[in-house]
C-alpha cells in the first residue's frame, strides 16, 4: 500500500534564527526542505498551513470574480481597461504570497527570494488600486486636475519604492528587527496612503456631493475598516506575543494579517466595481476615457521594473559579503539527527 511520509516538524530551538517567527514556539517545518516537502506541507498542520491556505483559495475566489466580470464587461473597451489591470494585480498578490510560504523553507536563500516576489507583486497589487481609484473613484472635481494627469505614473514610481524598501528591510532583520519592521510597514502604508487620497476626500470633505458615488460609501468604509486591521496585526505579532506558543497553528497575527487583507480586497473590488457602474454613461460620454497607455501599458511597464528591482536584490543578496549573517543556515542538526515534535 502506497503511504506518504510528511515532513517533520521542529521546535523554534532547532531552528535558525532566519527562520524563527516572534511569538511562535513550534510547528516549523526542516530548514532544508525539498521543494516536494513543502508541498506536501501544506496538507500537513505547520505554523505555515494556514498562511499557504488563506491566501491560495482567496486567489481562485478573486479569480472565479474576473471570470464573471469577464462574461458580463467587454474588456476591450476602454473604460474597463482600469479594472482589468485591477483584477489581474488582485489574482497575482495573493497567488505569489502563498507561494513564498510554501517555498521559504526550501533554503535561507530561497526564502529570502521568495518574499522578495512577494513584496513586488504587494506593490503591483497598490497600483492596480491606483489605475482603478483615478478611473472611477476619482472625485468629480478633481477631473483632469494635476493629481488626476499624474495620478499613475506617481503610483508607478510608488511600486518602485515600496519594492526597494520592503526588499531591503529584510537585510537588517537579524540585527535590528524593529527598524525591518518599521521600513515594512512604511513600504506599503506609503503606496495605500497615497492611492486611498481620493478616496478620503471623498468620505471626509466631500460626503454627499457626488451623490452619483453615494452606493460605494458602504463597501469602501468596510474596505478602510480591514485596511486597518491588516496593517494592525501585521505590526503587532498580536495575540502570539500574549501567549507564546498557543496560536503557533490556528489564530496567530499572521493569518489574521493574511484573513484581513483579502477581506479587505473583496470589499474594496465590490466598491470599485460599483463606482464603475455609476460612473460608466458620463465616463463613455467624456473625451477622456482611459488609454491603453495609462493601463495595459503602464501596468507591463511596472512589472518590469519591479522585476529589474526584485533581480537587482537577488544579485545582492547572493554576491553581497555583508549578507552572510542574514544567509545563517547551518547552525542546525541534520535532517537524520532530528526528532520530531
């Protein structure tokens, strides 16, 4: 009778510091696992299943929604150009986070790597929002403003930054965790910040004047309110912290982190695709509609460059003497000398 052996766990001890999650105190899988080890993991109850299972099925939920779309929009007219880009970037962050904690285990080198692809495809994700907040969440008296001409290509350069910070607040991680943190945390509130400016003219200075918009509010506060929420366990490690060792499976901050986030999405792509549906007669009756320059384009355009930027700390980190500390791997038993938990 065939039998799959699954991967042994460890304890935090038994792992390198690299590897090491604050608040959690067993569940972790072998330092060197194969690439079919972390595969078979996920089926398997690690301190990552979670983590690997609350983004992988919210990816094919957002996908099964562009599919929808898909039959009910014509994506080859310009106007839903915006939200295709939207969709797209709303498929792929998800996608490529589940990923990275299936895979970070495969090596220090490999993890890192990992959620460096994480981190870009993050970025990406905050310009799609900003491709579809100046296409239909745009307030009415902010058409063809100067925000409204630069909106993008500043969200552009945004991506940019947020990939150059986040990947490098891996670096000092071992050494300065709080300043890791501090510049992770700052790499993406600076893109959601800047995209959300419509939008909170809209909730705070302009609530009732575009009255056309008024059927979104609801989605996009519940969007704001799991915005927050996101961003608040992500810093906090809470409720690990409190009780070291008693959510290191089910309930610590990073799968609220990862609950949260998704939830947020969902409403937010509800409000958008609301706001779209409001403002579609007098966008398609207007000169300037969206261009495929300013969407498709923009959007291969920034995939590149943050492909070039995720490359660049890939070099880094592999030719860089100053990355040994971060790339500690050995300080742990061989695979035959460990015990399982």
């Amino acid at each position: 009778m065939l039998t799959v052996k699954l991967p042994q766990l460890l304890s935090i001890h038994q792992v390198p510091k690299v590897f090491q999650e604050k608040g959690i105190i067993s569940g972790y899988r072998h330092p060197k696992s194969s690439a079919m080890d972390c595969i078979l993991s996920t089926f398997q109850m690690t301190n990552e299943t979670l983590n690997i299972w609350t983004h992988f099925l919210p990816t094919w939920y957002f996908l099964w929604r562009f599919l929808v779309l898909s039959h009910s929009l014509d994506f080859y007219e310009a106007y839903t150009w915006p939200l295709f880009v939207y969709m797209l970037f709303t498929c792929l962050y998800p996608l490529t986070s589940s990923c990275a904690h299936t895979f970070s285990t495969m090596s220090a080198h490999v993890r890192h790597i990992c959620y460096f692809f994480d981190y870009g495809a993050l970025s990406l994700y905050s310009l799609g929002c900003a491709v579809t907040y100046k296409a239909y969440v745009m307030p009415d008296p902010w058409i063809s403003s100067t925000l409204y001409s630069c909106f993008v290509p500043v969200a552009v350069f945004n991506t940019l930054v947020c990939t150059t910070l986040s990947c490098y607040s891996r670096f000092p991680e071992l050494e300065q965790p709080r300043l890791s943190k501090i510049l992770r945390i700052a790499a993406f509130a600076y893109p959601f910040l800047f995209d959300n400016i419509p939008l909170f003219y809209r909730l705070l200075l302009g609530w009732g004047t575009d009255y056309r918009h008024s059927d979104a509010i609801p989605d996009h506060c519940r969007h704001l309110v799991f915005a927050g929420l996101t961003c608040f366990f992500f810093a906090s490690h809470l409720p690990e912290c409190l009780a070291p060792g008693c959510f290191d499976y089910i309930g610590h901050s990073h799968q609220l982190f990862h609950i949260c986030a998704v939830t947020g999405t969902h409403f937010q792509m509800e409000a958008i695709i609301t706001d779209m549906g409001s403002r579609s007669s007098w966008m398609s009756s207007d000169a300037a509609l969206p261009s495929f320059a300013g969407t498709i384009g923009i959007m291969f355009i920034a995939l590149l460059l943050n492909l070039l930027v995720v490359g660049l700390f890939i070099l880094l980190l592999i030719c860089s003497p100053s990355s040994s500390l971060l790339l500690q791997s050995s300080s742990f038993p061989e695979r035959s000398k460990q015990k399982p938990e």
